[in-house]
C-alpha cells in the first residue's frame, strides 16, 4: 500500500513519442505509486495522456513530468483546485479474513494482500485460494498442482510448498544427460535440475499441473491447463 495523488486543475499536458500531441485544458491528473500518470477530462472513460509505469516521475507545485525511454508526459499546472495525496491499494477479490487485523484479504493475480495491515502472501500460478482457514495461524489454505494436488496455508512458514514438493518428488526421475537424479529446486521458480550440477547443467522448469504418466523419453508427462505435456517442453515423442 502507498499513495495515490491526484491533481485537479488547469493544465497542458504535452506527450512525446509515436504520436506527438499537446492538450490544454481543466483536468485531473492521477499519479499512480508505480510510475503510471493518467490525465482525465470531462469526456469519456479512456485518459487523453497517460504513461505507464514510467521510469522517472516528478511532482512539483508547477508541473508533472514523466519519463520512460523516448517517451515523456509533461504536464503543466497552471491553476490548481486541489491536490491531495490518499492511501492506495491492490484491489482484488476477497477471499477472507486477515488473522492479524481482521481486514479483508483480497486477492489479485499471483498476491493475496491486506489492504489494512499491508500484509502480502504470494500465490502460486494456477492456484485456487479455499474457504477453508489454516489451523495453525487463520490464514486461508489454497490448493495447486506441482506433480499432485497440495493444499497448503499461504504462509509458508506455516506450509511449505518447495518443502511438500521435494518430500513426494525429490530423486523420483532421472536426468536424461547423465546418471544423475533429478533434485527439486528453487531458481526463481520450482524446476527440476540435476544433482551433478555444475558438471550436468540439465534443468526443466517444474509444470502446474499433475504427473498422469511417462514420457516416451523416460521424463514424466504432467496434465496442464492447456493440455498433456513432457516435463521436457522441446520433447517430441509427447
């Protein structure tokens, strides 16, 4: 949770890059905590200017200027109504109770957060969040698939998944390389790389999805969401 400021007043608004084009008028300008400045007028829903999560962002008494690569937004403040900065948060779908204030946890994308007490739990891809609580700390459980279904507490320190996937799948295949087994690992996401690393650099990236079966390649074939596949993506014998 950050702020959100929003500025409303006369100004001109001036954006360069594929399509040059300076604005004038009364408007309000909404910056966005992560880099994203909107300018709106009275006219329909869509902004006339906006830059997306630029790199750069300024806010002056004067001025608005946003920078991202070639492109920038300059907005010029030449009267202005009202200026206020107010708490901003993920908004998502609630999904239960925060244990720790009794907020709202809502969840949004791979997150699941507190708007109230900013607490954030992450989400694995292709998870389904329960209405079941965790027994242990009142978090909600979710329930996904890496090999088979686990259902695990958000928090894991209370249920690990890399934890709970290492116990049933850890060893389970054999590196198609070498002699080596195939270990469970976290490298930015679960895969499946080989225990004789660095001398066998062979990894695959852990699917979401079930092991229904054995690839004609001796790796394991996993159900997906968009269909049957070789834990080895460039295999063609799936």
């Amino acid at each position: 949770m950050s702020d959100v400021q929003l500025i409303a007043g006369r100004c001109t608004t001036v954006f360069r890059g594929p399509r040059d084009r300076t604005q004038h008028g009364d408007a309000v300008v909404v910056v966005k905590p992560d880099g994203t400045v909107l300018v709106h007028d009275a006219a329909g829903y869509q902004p006339l200017a906006w830059l997306t999560r630029a790199e750069a962002v300024t806010v002056t008494d004067a001025a608005v200027t946003a920078q991202d690569g070639d492109q920038s937004l300059q907005i010029t403040l030449e009267e202005v109504y009202a200026h206020e900065s107010y708490p901003a948060s993920d908004a998502g779908v609630p999904v239960g109770e925060c244990p720790g204030c009794g907020g709202t946890l809502v969840r949004t994308k791979g997150t699941v957060s507190c708007p109230d007490c900013r607490e954030r739990y992450s989400l694995p891809a292709q998870s389904t969040v329960l209405s079941e609580s965790c027994s242990d700390c009142g978090l909600p459980v979710f329930r996904t698939d890496r090999g088979e279904t686990f259902e695990l507490c958000l928090d894991p320190g209370c249920d690990s998944l890399d934890d709970r996937v290492r116990e049933r799948f850890d060893c389970e295949w054999g590196c198609p390389d070498c002699d080596g087994d195939l270990r469970v690992l976290r490298r930015g996401g679960l895969i499946l790389g080989c225990e004789r690393y660095p001398d066998c650099d062979t990894g695959f990236s852990f699917p979401a999805g079930r092991h229904v079966d054995d690839c004609g390649c001796g790796l394991p074939l996993f159900e997906t969401a968009s269909g049957r596949r070789c834990l080895d993506r460039t295999c063609e014998l799936a």
